[in-house]
C-alpha cells in the first residue's frame, strides 16, 4: 500500500516518534509512506498533474529520512490548524479558486471534493491523521465519504473523547510540574501569592493533574465557574499557614468567574474559537486590589509544548505509530488508536465526535476548595478524568 501520514492542529512533543514508529513498522511491511505537509493543507494544495512541483507538499518517507526525528519536539512534517470543509477565502489556494463553489453563510468555502480528487491523485490507500478534535473532524467527513483514514489522538488537554490517554499530555504535566515548582522559588522569597495559568479550554484535567503533582494550594479548573472573592480568601488563609508566607493557585486558561466569560480575543478562527488568555492576569490585579501587595503571575503556555517528549510521551507515540501501522496492515481504517481502561486500543472514528471529554467534576473536583478531590484509587485507570 502506498499511505499518506500527516500532523494537524497545535504541535506537541511526541509527534515525531510517532511519525518514526509508524515509518519504521510500516515499511517493515512492506508499504511505501508518504508524508503530507502542513496538515490538511497538502491535500489542498497538491495540483492533480504528472507535470506540477508538489514537492512541498509531498515528501518520501522513510526509516533512513526519520532516523533520528525522534530527538526533538515539534514535527517534521509541520502543522496547520485548516479544516477544508471549512476553509476561508484566504486558505482556497489560487488553482482551486475557480472550481471552489459557493461560500456559506460565513463565508466559507467546503474543499473536501478536491481533497478526494488529491488522495486519488496521489495514489493513497489509507491516510493516518495525527491531530485533536480539529484534525480528526476532518478525518471523520472523509470516512464519512469512503477515504480510508486512520486517527492517531494527540492534544496537551487530552480532551479527545474515546480515548484515555492523548500523545503529548504527559509532557505537558511534566513541564507544567517542573515550572510551577520552580516558580516557588521567588514567592516564598518574597512572600506573595503566585497564579499559574495553564493551556485548557475546555477541559481542566491539565490543570487539575499538574496541581495534585505539583502540590499547588488551590486550582481552577475549566469545568467550574468560580468565585474571585472567595478564592482569594482561600489564597489569604493559606499563604498565612505556610512557614514560607506564599500560597500558589493554578488556574485553566478557559475557565470563567461566575459574573463574566471566558477570556477572549481577536477574531475567531474559521471554527469559531477565538485566542484564550487573561483570566490568569484578572485573578491576579483582583488579588492586588485586595492585598495591595504584587502578586506574582505567571502564563506558561507554549513552555508545555516545547521541546523534546518525556519518557511516557515516547512510550505512548512508539506504540501509538506501531498500533496505527498494523490497522492499515489489516486494512483496519476508519478507526482511531487509543487506550482504553488503560490497554491498548482501536475505537471507531466517529466515536471521537460523540461529546467533548472534560474532567468528571463530581468524582475528581472539590468545587468548594478548588482542589482535587480525595477518592479511591482501587479500580480506576491510570489515565482516570
């Protein structure tokens, strides 16, 4: 078989193992891999003639080219966040102009014939499209329309649904851990609060999980509508008991207080969602309104997806591009890699589209102290949210 492998949506460490692992058993079988450029974008832009340059678009792969990919964070092949059931005006490249049909009612231009016509073009028995929500609701329209896809999950928020477990979420923790402790330096130093916001639009189980390890005082998480005075009380009361004189809070960058929203700006993309950010700095200048003393503030952002995987974003991405190779082996698409329970495990893609996964509030949430809640491990998975 000839397959076509790509990465779509925000880049995470792991992705390159991923694409390793995958080159590496698949041509142990004897199939020939391709890599598409930029996401969706490759099968958007490759021009359907023998004669055309698309090798921007296209790139051989094999165990020779990726030998040592696996070193580094990022992706090789590089990334775009394009759906092309959803493209813009600007994202119609000049050759599809003509042929690109009407616009809907915002304006958008639905490329996914011309994306059909391109995987016939170059030949593609099967497409692996590592990526969230984004990336994978593309893949489900072209499973919806008879393309042979397979879902590799990967989001630091692990919020794909049907799967536990997302490539790139432990690394992320791991950042998030190391950072948040390294943070405590300078505010026991100084004896002042210390708000850490965190990537989480919608799900707070980054948030919540780097919290617990961490040991931070208070978390707030996307799930959970919160109060500023009374967190601020908490904060106060556990900054005193603290023989350093500091406390630290964690907080989702997608969570909300309950007399605002959530915290935008800029325009929205083509998928509606517009730039999160500043709720961090909100709860901090409401701090110091009350204190009047600095608080300190911190956005880690891209700092959790830089760099190389740690060794449980290894394991999974091996494993992950190792299981994806044997579905297309099989002539097994339509599916996505997961685990499940903690094993291994192929679910039907269209599974990921069912429902946004978020953190179970009620069983791992104390709404009332913004912390994790106590419960019994015996039974749960390792990946439980």
């Amino acid at each position: 078989m000839r397959i076509g492998i790509l990465t779509g949506g925000g880049d995470v460490p792991g992705l390159n193992a991923v694409i390793k692992a995958f080159v590496a058993y698949a041509t142990d079988a004897g199939h020939e891999v391709v890599g598409l450029r930029r996401g969706w974008e490759a099968l958007v832009h490759v021009i359907p003639d023998r004669g055309a340059d698309n090798s921007r678009w296209v790139v051989p792969l094999d165990p020779q080219n990726t030998r040592t990919i696996d070193r580094s964070g990022g992706t090789v092949l590089h990334t775009t966040r394009l759906n092309p059931e959803i493209a813009t005006a600007r994202q119609v490249p000049e050759h599809l102009r003509p042929y690109a049909g009407p616009a809907d009612a915002w304006g958008r231009f639905d490329l996914t014939p011309h994306v059909l016509q391109n995987i016939a073009f170059l030949g593609l028995d099967v497409i692996v499209a590592i990526g969230g929500d984004g990336t994978l609701t593309f893949a489900r329209r072209l499973d919806a329309e008879g393309a042979p896809v397979i879902g590799i999950p990967k989001t630091m928020d692990n919020d794909v649904f049907g799967t536990d477990y997302c490539l790139g979420f432990s690394t992320a923790i791991t950042r998030s851990v190391s950072y948040i402790n390294d943070l405590r330096t300078g505010a026991g130093s100084h004896e002042r609060m210390l708000v850490v916001e965190l990537f989480g639009r919608y799900s707070g189980e980054t948030c919540l999980l780097a919290s617990y390890l961490a040991g931070t005082d208070r978390a707030v998480i996307a799930e959970v509508p919160f109060d500023p005075a009374k967190l601020f009380d908490l904060m106060i009361a556990d900054r005193s008991k603290n023989p350093s004189g500091y406390a630290i809070l964690a907080i989702s960058e997608g969570a909300v207080p309950i007399d605002g929203g959530r915290f935008e700006r800029g325009e929205p993309d083509v998928a509606g969602n517009r730039q999160l950010g500043g709720v961090g700095e909100y709860v901090t200048k409401y701090f110091e309104d009350r204190c009047e003393e600095r608080v300190i503030y911190q956005r880690l952002a891209y700092l959790m997806r830089s760099g190389p995987p740690d060794s449980l974003d290894q394991l999974v991405a091996k494993n992950f591009g190792r299981l994806a190779a044997d579905l297309a082996s099989r002539g097994d698409a339509g599916h996505m890699v997961a685990i499940v329970d903690g094993r291994y495990a192929a679910v039907p893609i269209e599974l990921t589209g069912l429902q946004r996964k978020q953190v179970d509030v009620d069983r791992f949430y104390d709404k009332e102290a913004f912390r994790p809640k106590g419960t019994t491990l015996l039974g749960l998975p390792m990946f439980h949210s």
